[in-house]
C-alpha cells in the first residue's frame, strides 16, 4: 500500500519532470495535478486511519485479572474458543471486530480469549456450552452470563448493557426436578433407552455421532432392538468418515448422518478407533475394521509431527469462518490443490493418551505389531517429557503448568492398557504411584476436583470425569488387591447417584456401567505361554471380547512361581485358564478355545 510520504515524493518527480520539459504545463492542467494528488493524499490517510484501527485488548485468564476486576469494577469476559471451531472464527470477524463492541469491551470489561484446548480445566467446566462459549463472571467469579455458540454484534451489545447494569442472564439454569423417592438405576435406565434413536441410529437429537458409554453398554445388553440400533449407528458413522483422506468430521447436524461438521479432532478419531474396532470384535463387521484403519492411517499422515504425539485437530474451515462444504466434496487431488485446512500443531496429554487405548485396541484386532510399538512409542514420550515430579503430567508442552484431573486419568487408563498386552510390570507400578498422588491431591471428600491451579475459580468436581475416577480405581482395586480403592469407587459411585436423584445427573449410562463392575470382579485371565507369540495371540482372544472390564495375568512355561504352579498343577503347553474368586475354567489349548469360552458364557 503507499504511504503518504511515497505519494508525496511521487508527486514531487511528476511535477519536476514536468517543469524541466519545455512546455510548462498550462494553469488548469497543474490545478488538476494538485487536486488529483491532494485527493491521493485523502485516501492514502485514510487507508492509514483504517490500518489503525482499534482491537480488543485480550488478556490471559488467571487469579490476578478477578483482582484487577475488583481494582476497578469492571467484569470479566471469558471467550472461550476452539482454533478448529467454525462459528468461533465467524464471531471473531463479526463480532469481535464491531467498533462498538470493540470499545465497549476495552472501557468497561476485561476480556479475555482462551483456547479450550490448551485449558482442560475452562473446557471440562464449560464442555455443554459448546464453543465459543461466552461466560461473563462478575469481579467474585459469579457467572452472570453464560451462552453457547455464536452471538451476533448488536445482541451481544446488548448482554453487555445489562450486565453492566446488574443483570445476571442465566436463562438456561432452570429448576431441577428431584425425585427423592425413586431408584436412581430405575431412571438412568429408562432414560438410556428413551435416548436412542431407532430410526437411524445415534442419539434422540438433532446431532448425530455415538457415544462411547452408550456404544459400551449397548455392546453389553443386546436384545433385538439394541442390536439394530447398533447396526444403525454404525453404518451411519461411516458417513462421518472422510472418504478421500480418511479421519472422521466431529458429527452431524439436522438430524441427519450427511451433514456433516468438518473439523477433525484428535479425541474423535481415538474415540471412533475404539468404537469401531470394538464393533468388529463384537459384530465381526469387517468395515468396521476398515474405517478405523481409514482413520489411524489419517492420524499418521495429517496429526503427526516429528516426536511420537499427534497433533490436536484439523480445522472446519479451509477459510477461517468461511463453510467449506463445497470443498469436502472434491476428490483428494482437487481438495489438495486448493490447500489443506490449517492443523493445530499443538500436542495435548489427554487426546494423546486416548490415542494409546485407540492403538491397542487396532493391536488387538490386526495381526500388525506397529500399532502397539507406536502405543508404547507414544507413552514413553509423554512420561519423558509431560510427568512432573509430584507424579502428575502436565496438559501440554510446558511440565510446570495445568495439572488436570483429565489428563491424568488418560495415562492411568493408558498403563492398566499397556500392563495387560505386554505384561511389563512397569506399567503397574506406575499405576499404582498414580492413584496415590491422586488420591492425595484430587480427592475431596467423596468427589475429585477437576485441576490444580489457582486460575481464580475455585475447582469442581466434574461428573464425567469422576465415573471414569470411579472405574479406574475400582478396576485397579481388584488387580492391586487394594479393598481402599474399592471402597472409595462405591462412595463415589454412591454421590454419583445421589445426584441422579437431585436433578444434577439425568442420562449418564456409564452409572448403570460402574453398578454392574462394582458388584461383579473382573473376569480374570491367567495365561502359560512358551514365547512371546503365544502369549500375544491368547492375550488378544482374551481381549478380542472384554477390552476393559479383565485382568490379564501371564507366565511363561518354565518360570511359574510356586504359589501358581500350586493353583494350576504342572503346565507344559500353552494353556489359558479363566477364573473368578470361586471358579476356574477348563484348560483352554488354543486361540479357539479362549474364543468359544467367551461365546458360550456370554461374552460377546
């Protein structure tokens, strides 16, 4: 763009060039070349008035910015976004580029833009909002304001005005009905049911995707129904699959499988791994398999950088904030030639870890030994680099930072995952230093807090996290032999459902899932192998139908400590039995044998 100095020097060279020529221009003619360039002049100043224009002064969120609110009376806005986000990037060049808005919030707000991402303890406070979350918190840390998705300009201007007039907006807090004298599993159940869709598989609601607790406890109660709706739900998913680069979009919208919203995040591609690796196991459904091979194989050539993590998430939008529904229907070659849609390089503890439970379940469905060296490969790095001393792992890339509740219970879940396939007993041991430190520092009374930081809002206990806390350590309390595990999984369990009864919990199936772990031991495999072949291919019989709720216990033939070799007699081949507390299976010879077993007690 020119400047007014290059508009200036150019006009001196025009008018020297000119005067130095012997026909000097007539009177009119250098009126018109004043004019001309004082009108340059004009539209260069203005350019540069336009170049000047004002921004929102964004902060960081932390405790010294509620101090800063006090200091001068002033609220604070919290923008809570998604790089990958659509809407986001439309109210970031709406929005949050009106002038008004723009100097409303720079005199009388605080604002702040926050990465949910690279914030656990903001997003898992906030996740049902959905992003951009907006929530306005008074100089205490009161939410007067909280909304999800998109807020137009003069609406938002609005909210503002009656904020700062003393109005708190919570319009979608309403009463919760309570029900003091019902079974709490009573209506967790009769809601589950009432939440699917039968049609066409997926949830009762307008957006379409599955839920693992739902998947998980459909998997384990199929009646007729159940088993159509399975079926539904999946070839339904397959729509969310990319079919040109492979990964799977977020979901889906209008009730609808081909809807879909583009962005790609790493959680989803671990969760949709798992989901459809399972239904193989469990369906033997051959696509299935296909899919999760469609999206790992997206994982490694998209999400990866130059260090075993992935890569948090793939943008909707090849424009920020512009749809690009048009584009994900080109083929590879014609999307590629437009570009990519931007990846957020930024590498997450949680989803990582999450990919490390997708990876062995592929181990356990392929004959393929890459799947679980990169599992481990991934593991080794994030206890490297993200572990703390106080044994915690830090969210990302920084060890002294957000030390969340999330994270850690990815990795405790990723070393039970590890233990079983490889029988390394480092992972065991980890475990259990794990639970301990968490114990300690996330445990108050019979709920966890989600974080540990002083960010300037005191930390919750957040539901989803505290049924995963309450599985984990129940499941570790069996193969710990540690009965305080236990009896803190059945108080959280029991809060948990105290909650149903109060409104606060409506329809969290993995509450029907904990009732049935807590009352019942894991199924426990106790493996004599001669080599490490065989003992894979019985660990993956075992796992093929029961990838959570089993304990895996191996030996090879020839080093069978005394205390077994008296529980099982003399072993000389490879031999799997099953066993509970009271009962034992029959020797089981072959990789058929361990899988008929399961059939016939009703296990897959």
């Amino acid at each position: 763009m020119l400047t007014r100095e290059d508009i200036e020097t150019e006009h001196s060279i025009i008018i020297n060039t000119t005067l130095n020529k012997k026909n000097y221009l007539n009177p009119m003619k250098k009126i018109l070349l004043y004019l001309l360039t004082a009108g340059l002049l004009i539209a260069c100043g203005q350019a540069e008035e336009k170049e000047e224009k004002q921004v929102i002064e964004w902060q960081t969120f932390g405790a010294a910015l509620f101090e800063e609110a006090k200091a001068n009376n002033k609220f604070i806005v919290l923008d809570l976004k998604a790089n990958w986000c659509h809407w986001c990037h439309v109210m970031d060049d709406s929005t949050y580029a009106n002038p008004t808005v723009i100097a409303t919030l720079n005199e009388a707000f605080i604002a702040v833009k926050t990465d949910q991402d690279a914030n656990p303890e903001l997003a898992n406070r906030y996740r049902k909002y959905g992003w951009p979350a907006t929530i306005i918190f008074s100089s205490t840390g009161e939410e007067v304001f909280k909304n999800a998705g998109y807020i137009e300009p003069a609406e938002f201007l609005r909210i503002l005005d009656r904020v700062k007039n003393g109005e708190v907006i919570n319009a979608d807090e309403k009463p919760k009905k309570t029900y003091p004298n019902a079974s709490p599993q009573a209506l967790l159940e009769k809601r589950y049911y009432k939440s699917l869709d039968y049609k066409i598989g997926g949830a009762n609601s307008n957006m379409k995707s599955i839920s693992y607790p739902s998947f998980e406890y459909a998997m384990k109660h199929p009646s007729d129904s159940i088993k159509r709706w399975i079926d539904l739900s999946i070839y339904g998913a397959y729509n969310l699959v990319d079919p040109e680069f492979g990964g799977i979009y977020q979901y889906s919208t209008y009730r609808k499988w081909t809807h879909q919203h583009f962005e790609k995040l790493l959680a989803r591609q671990a969760r949709y791994i798992q989901i459809f690796c399972q239904d193989y196991q469990f369906r033997d459904r051959k696509s299935s398999l296909t899919k999760a091979i469609a999206i790992i194989n997206y994982c490694n050539a998209y999400l990866k950088g130059t260090n075993p993590l992935f890569y948090s998430a793939q943008d909707a939008d090849l424009i920020p904030g512009e749809h690009s529904e048009e584009y994900f229907k080109l083929s590879k070659a014609e999307r590629l030639k437009k570009g990519m849609p931007k990846v957020d390089t930024n590498t997450y503890t949680n989803s990582n870890a999450y990919m490390i439970n997708a990876l062995v379940n592929l181990w356990i469905c392929t004959a393929d030994n890459n799947y679980l060296t990169q599992a481990i490969n991934n593991y080794d790095y994030l206890k490297s680099n993200r572990k703390n001393s106080n044994l915690l792992y830090a969210h990302g890339a920084g060890k002294n930072e957000t030390f969340a509740l999330d994270d850690n219970l990815k990795i405790l879940k990723a070393n039970f995952d590890l233990y079983k396939v490889t029988q390394d007993k480092q992972y065991i041991d980890e475990a259990k230093k794990m639970i301990d430190t968490m114990m300690v520092l996330y445990q108050e009374g019979d709920l966890a807090i989600s974080y540990l930081k002083n960010n300037g809002l005191p930390p919750q206990p957040i539901i989803n996290e505290n049924m995963e806390w309450c599985r984990l350590l129940n499941y570790a309390g069996h193969v710990l032999e540690n009965n305080a595990y236990k009896t803190l999984a059945k108080a959280i369990h029991q809060n948990l459902l105290g909650k149903v009864l109060s409104g606060e919990i409506y329809r969290e199936v993995e509450l029907l899932t904990i009732q049935e772990e807590l009352e019942n031991e894991p199924l426990h495999a106790v493996i004599f192998y001669d080599g490490k072949i065989a003992r894979q291919a019985a660990t993956k019989a075992a796992l093929h139908q029961l990838p959570f709720y089993i304990q895996i216990e191996a030996y090879p033939i020839g080093e069978v400590p005394s205390k077994i070799a008296a529980r099982y007699g003399k072993i000389e081949v490879n031999t799997t039995f099953f066993c509970t507390a009271t009962t034992c299976s029959a020797p089981l010879l072959s990789v058929k044998a361990i899988q008929d077993y399961l059939k016939a007690i009703k296990i897959g």
